[in-house]
C-alpha cells in the first residue's frame, strides 16, 4: 500500500519502536494517529510531527479503544493503516507466574490488537483496503526460561494475525507481522515480574535501532507480504 498521504493508527507511539514507527510514516507523507497512556510525551511528540493526531488511551481498556479508533476516523474522515505495536513483556519462571500479570500481557499483547483490528476492519472495508500490522517478537520462535507468558503471547498474536491475513484478503485489507529481535528502546526497563530473569541477559542498548525496525514495518506496509524478520537468525528460528 502506498503510504503518502494515507492516515495510519499507532500503538504504543510514545517510545522506542512505535515512535520510530510514527516518524518514518510521517516523513514520507503519512498522517499518524498516535495511541499510548503518556499524554505529557504525545502531546510533545504530536508537535514534532506535522498533522498527526494524539488520543491518550489505555489499550487493554477495550471501550476506551474502540473509542479512540473512532475518534481518530472523526478526526481525519478514513483509516487507511493500524500498526499494532504496543506491547509488554514479562520475566517469571512457570511455578512463578501470577495470573494477574498473565492477564495483563495477554490483554496488551493479543486482546487489544484484536479489539483494534475489530474496530478498523468495517472502515477499512467500506474504503475498499487497508494494512493493519502487529509488531511480533522473534520470541514466537524461541523457548527462554522465564519467557513463556511473553512468548506464548506473541506465539497467539501470531496465530491470529495470520488468521486475519486469510479472513480479510477478499476486503482489500492486507494483514502482515514485522519480527524484531533485541531492539534498544525502554522495553527491557518496562519488563515486568522478575527483574534478573528472562533467560540470557538480553543487552538492549546493544540491539537494532527502533529506525531499523520502522524501516521493515514500512517495507511491510509497501509490500504487504506475511511476515517481516529483523534478522536472517529470525528468518531461520521461523522456519521461513
Ligand atoms: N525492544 C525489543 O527488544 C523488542 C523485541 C521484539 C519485539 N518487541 C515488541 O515491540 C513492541 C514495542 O516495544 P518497544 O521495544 O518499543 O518498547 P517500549 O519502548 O517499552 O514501548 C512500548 C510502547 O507501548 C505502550 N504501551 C504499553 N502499555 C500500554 C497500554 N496498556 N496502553 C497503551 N499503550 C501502551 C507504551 O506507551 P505508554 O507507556 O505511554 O502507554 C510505549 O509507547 C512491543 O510489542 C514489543 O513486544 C520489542
């Protein structure tokens, strides 16, 4: 799908990935709609980035995003793109896993990209086309002590990505997934549970630029084919 010129919803546009995301479609004529809970850092990043749109939003408060994505239709009148790319991860063993926090990632993780794609689909169908893509993990490939909440979220993700991509093709709407591997952004900072664990320690700040990773998102969004990877090492975990 082209993008100039085309309205594209973000989640998680507030820092690291999804930011880089919001910028890179900016810079070649795409008009973002930027979701994520910190208003302070949207309000600032919405002013750096000429007619994008900020809702302040907590994705896993599934009315709230219903609302947002309708707002943000009222705001630019189509929707042409959703990126879903907020996410979390979180660190415990099996014996430690507190349903709770269980809960909580698969919310984020899995539920609200699909309420997402539940609420952009009639649009994008009533438009004729559409690109929706989840940022996924390189973890849907791997067995890591400590990360089996996260990986079997994005595993889940995964499958209903793929799901969508089969169900939506005869609307036009094309349904594709990017796989990062260690990325530098806050993610390891904002991990949850465990604060040593989750396998070898990963050394964020030594991984790909959040840039890197919005460069594939748009090639994903350009070329609208299934599954993007971060890395040939990825490639192969996927089997692909
Ligand atoms: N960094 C990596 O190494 C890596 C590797 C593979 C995959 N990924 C995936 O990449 C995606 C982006 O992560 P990142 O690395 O950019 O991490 P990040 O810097 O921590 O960014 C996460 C984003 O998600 C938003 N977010 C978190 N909870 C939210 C909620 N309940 N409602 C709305 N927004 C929420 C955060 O904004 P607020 O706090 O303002 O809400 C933030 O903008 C995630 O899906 C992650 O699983 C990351």
């Amino acid at each position: 799908m082209e993008i100039t010129g085309k309205v594209f919803v973000v989640t998680g546009a507030s820092s690291g990935i999804g930011l880089a995301i919001a910028r890179a479609l900016t810079d070649i004529g795409g008009k973002v709609a930027l979701l994520a809970r910190s208003t302070d850092a949207l309000t600032e990043i919405a002013a750096s980035l000429p007619g994008s749109f900020a809702v302040t939003v907590d994705v896993t408060d599934f009315d709230a995003l219903r609302k947002a994505i309708q707002s943000v239709n009222a705001h630019f009148g189509q929707i042409d793109g959703l990126i879903n790319n907020a996410g979390r991860s979180y660190a415990a063993a099996i014996e430690e896993i507190d349903p709770e926090i269980f809960d909580e990632i698969f919310h984020l993780n899995v539920l609200a990209p699909i309420v997402a794609m539940q609420a952009v689909i009639p649009i994008m169908r009533a438009q004729g086309s559409g690109s929706i893509i989840s940022v996924n993990s390189g973890t849907a490939f791997m067995t890591i002590p400590q990360y089996g909440v996260y990986s079997s979220s994005k595993r889940a993700l995964l499958g209903f990505t793929q799901t969508a991509r089969a169900e939506l093709a005869a609307d036009g709407i094309v349904v594709g997934e990017v796989y990062p591997g260690i990325t530098a952004t806050n993610f390891g900072k904002n991990r949850m549970g465990n604060p040593a664990g989750g396998g070898p320690a990963a050394n964020y700040a030594a991984g790909d630029t959040p840039e890197y990773v919005a460069e594939i998102t748009l090639t994903a969004i350009v070329e609208g084919g299934a599954q993007y990877y971060a890395s040939d090492y990825i490639k192969k975990l996927a089997g692909a």
